[in-house]
C-alpha cells in the first residue's frame, strides 16, 4: 500500500505484495512481535557475528527457514550470501523463488548490515 500519484491510495500488485511480505519477514526479529512472537527470522541473531562460510550457511538456512514458514505464496529454491566486496558490515542475500500460483521463477536481494566488533 503507499500513495499514488494523484494522492489517492495505491495497492501493491501480487508481484510487489510477495517481495513487500518477504521484506517484512526478513527485517522483523523473532521476538519483536508480542502477539507472534515467532514471526520474523532469526537472521538478526547474528548481527555481531563475524562474516565467514558458517555464519553465511546460517543465514541461507534461517531465511529458508522463515520464509518457508510465513510466505505460503512462494516455494525458496535457493538462498546466496555474499558479503559486499569492500565492506565488511554488508551482506547481500540472494532469495530464488518460484511464486506457486503463476510457476513463476524470481528473485529478491536483502541487504544486511553486520555491526563488526572492534579489534
């Protein structure tokens, strides 16, 4: 939902309303949610982890995770992590996606910001 251009109330079309879902699953914690609180994924559970091939594998596996639990519209059919060349602190998840009702093949990316710790 947002505003169209002549100020009137605009509705997400069926693509746009799966990747906005997908969004809000991903960005919301476990936890954050009193009256659901296992709603969101557990990606936020390592903001302070440090980047490498097991927290990566982590990542791949709760966002499979959450959205195979929340987004009922969509069937994951991979997950890629790869952190930002050049910047430790972000990471890039690559979500494959096939939308169940069309067998339409899609993608989102979601960044993801690390906090690294200091050394």
């Amino acid at each position: 939902m947002g505003v169209d251009g002549r100020g009137g109330l605009a509705v997400a079309g069926y693509d746009r309303d799966i990747e906005q879902a997908i969004t809000i699953i991903l960005s919301t914690a476990k936890g954050e949610r009193v009256m659901r609180p296992d709603f969101g994924s557990g990606i936020h559970d390592f903001i302070f982890a440090p980047y490498n091939a097991t927290t990566a594998g982590l990542f791949a596996y709760h966002v499979q995770e959450a959205l195979a639990r929340w987004e009922p519209r969509i069937e994951v059919t991979g997950v890629d992590v790869q952190q930002v060349a050049g910047d430790h602190a972000q990471i890039m998840i690559d979500i494959q996606y096939r939308v169940k009702s069309t067998n339409e093949e899609r993608n989102l990316v979601y960044p993801f910001y690390l906090i690294p710790t200091e050394e």
